[in-house]
C-alpha cells in the first residue's frame, strides 16, 4: 500500500500578534545505491517566521514508518565543518558565515545577499543521552514517526537578531537524516519486481519502483489529514533527489514536469557529507531531480486545473493557505550478478559436462559392443 510524508506548520499562533509562517522550500534527498551500501533520507526544511509569540507552534514532519530516534541523525555539524558542501547543497557560494550564539550559523548566498540563511545547529533528537534538546521533540509507535520543531526555538532571538545587518529576509533551514533505512523502511517506498526467468538467465533485472508522496491526503492517517486541513502552512515548493547507481537505467517518471534533469553526482564533494569512507570520490552514482513550484502552480489553480487545492474554511481562505502536495514515480531497471545464480550456472556446466561424458562413454560401448 502506498504511503506519504506530511510536512506541515500546526497553527497554534497568537492571534493578536501580527506575523506570518511559510514553508519556503522542502528538500529531500533519498541515497539508494549498492556499491557502496547506502540507505537513507536526507530531509531539508527552509522557513520563514515573521514575529515572536509562536507560543506552541511547531513544524511538524511526519515519516510513514517508525525509526528509532538514534537514527535521526542531525546534518548542520557536516554543513558546519565545510562551506564548500553548504554550496554544493543550495548550489550557490557562500560569501558570508557567522555564528549566533551556539544554536544557528548564519549564511550569506550570493544569488540573494538580501536573505540570509540560518541554520539551526547541534540538533539532539535523541533526548536519552542526557542533553535535551527543546527544540525537537520525536514521538515514535509501531507505525509512524513524527518529529515536531518548536518554532519558538528555532528562530533567532530579538537582541541577537538586532546584530544581523538586514534581517528582513532572513530564512532559516533545517536539515537532518534518516539513516540505515531497513528492508522493510524502504519497502514503503520502493517496489521491486523481478522477472519470472530469472533463473535461466546470468543476470538479474529488477524494476524499481520509486513512489515518493509527501502530503498526500489520500494515503496518510485521519488525524494527519485533519491537522494538514488545519495548518497555517505547507511547503510553497518541493525538491526531490533521488540517487542511484550509476549501472541503473532510469527508464520513465510518471511525475509529468516535476521531473528536471538529472547529472553524475559530485564524489569528492560529497564524501564529506558522509562519515568516514561511506561515499568514495571514485564511486559513481547519478542524481534524478523533480521539483514542484507550488506558488506557479497557484496561477492554474485559481482557474481550477492547478493540483494545489485551496482548504475550506473561511479562516483559511482568509489566509490564502492552500495544502499543497508532491508526487514522484520513477521506475530503474537494475542489473545484478548474483552469486547464487552465478554457482547455479557453474554447477549446471559442471552436470552437463559430467552428462555428456557419461553418454559418450554409454554410447562407445554400445557402438563397440555392436560392432563385435
């Protein structure tokens, strides 16, 4: 059964403070390669936040399937430790870096020096350890994930903020991992399907099936739904990568124009997103990249055509909020030698071999034996 992510703000927002929540961005990386061995999804939320009381709003991600909290692994100390990998992920330079106190570092991109970025830093979403932090909360069961940032928390205080030259368009980001997805994790978004010869043939084809969903009321849970219907906001735009080996053939995307392009992924720039030797420089993989705009797709929207769809309620039409979703289908063909199938072939050389000269020796003796 197919399932999606959900990726909202809840609107508990003081009504008589004047600010303004958007989901500026959504990015999402997902790495699938064998060689070497990677599993996991890197998920990138930018946001804007105009005004202070939040009380207990929060940026709610909810994940499909349950993952234990030590495997969330917080992604702004590898940001943090080289600018050229912060360039490679918003690929655009850096001109500026500075720290605000121990919770955010503050970027300047060239592309738009009139909107800084700030990135929350040293993100605890395991509070077992002993350092909770309060800006994260995980709530895990048997079936879901869902990982709350309390707004309140993650954006920059008033007196810090008044040391940041132009902060009018300041943007914050967020970025974390899902790591060593399991099996049964990526079944929920991949499906494979093998070919019924697969046995009388020296490789094996697989189709893979990507299906990758975020906010897709159709799928997701009663209460997930009733709490997107009540958001204040949505992501306006939608990135997705998905990462594959370099031997895969990408063959169709059901994504209409989300897809863009794709390019060989950047080795020696990447390993360092990676701890240790995990990605080698040398290892080639390709990058497929869809996106949405969800605020182009407004336009054709309004004339009915458009898949972003406006709430109802007049609360939230007087917001202009609209819940906006994201579909991509992709499907590779990947080609394996497996080593069973190898020793199946060898043994079967081996038999016939055996075969063919026990009925050579069988058929000598007869001849012989007719002969005399």
């Amino acid at each position: 059964m197919a399932k999606s992510f959900a990726v909202w703000v809840e609107d508990k927002i003081d009504n008589n403070e004047k600010l303004s929540v958007s989901i500026d961005e959504l990015h999402i990386n997902f790495w699938c390669t064998r060689n070497p061995l990677i599993n996991c999804i890197d998920l990138g939320i930018k946001f804007s936040c105009k005004g202070y009381k939040f009380n207990d709003s929060s940026l709610n991600i909810f994940i499909p399937f349950s993952i234990p909290k030590d495997r969330i692994k917080d992604l702004s100390v590898n940001m943090e430790a080289d600018k050229d990998l912060v360039s490679a992920i918003f690929n655009d330079h850096i001109s500026v870096t500075r720290n605000v106190k121990t919770k955010h570092v503050v970027y300047n991109l060239a592309s738009n020096l009139d909107s800084p970025l700030a990135l929350n830093t040293s993100l605890d979403f395991n509070d077992l350890d002993g350092r909770y932090d309060d800006r994260v909360n995980v709530v895990v069961n048997h079936e879901f994930t869902k990982i709350s940032f309390k707004l309140s928390k993650c954006i920059i205080d008033r007196t810090s903020l008044a040391q940041i030259g132009d902060n009018d368009g300041l943007k914050y980001y967020i970025r974390f991992r899902l790591d060593g997805l399991t099996e049964e994790e990526i079944k929920v978004l991949i499906h494979k399907t093998e070919n019924s010869d697969k046995y009388l043939k020296p490789l094996k084809d697989e189709l893979v099936v990507i299906d990758f969903r975020v906010n897709e009321l159709r799928v997701l849970p009663k209460d997930v739904r009733i709490s997107l219907a009540n958001a204040c906001a949505c992501p306006l735009k939608y990135h997705l990568f998905v990462i594959r080996d370099e031997t895969d053939e990408y063959q169709l995307s059901h994504s209409g124009q989300s897809y863009k392009k794709c390019r060989i992924l950047e080795g020696e720039t990447w390993q360092k997103y990676f701890e240790g030797n995990t990605f080698k420089k040398e290892q080639s993989s390709m990058i497929y990249h869809w996106e949405k705009d969800c605020n182009k797709s407004n336009a054709t929207a309004n004339t009915g055509t458009g898949t972003c769809s406006n709430t109802t309620g007049n609360d939230r039409k007087n917001n202009g909020h609209r819940i906006t979703d994201f579909i991509a289908v992709a499907k590779f063909k990947q080609t394996e030698s497996p080593f069973l199938t190898i020793c199946i072939y060898i043994t079967l050389i081996i038999v016939i071999s055996i075969l063919s000269n026990l009925v050579y020796d069988f058929l000598k003796w007869h001849f012989e034996w007719f002969k005399s």
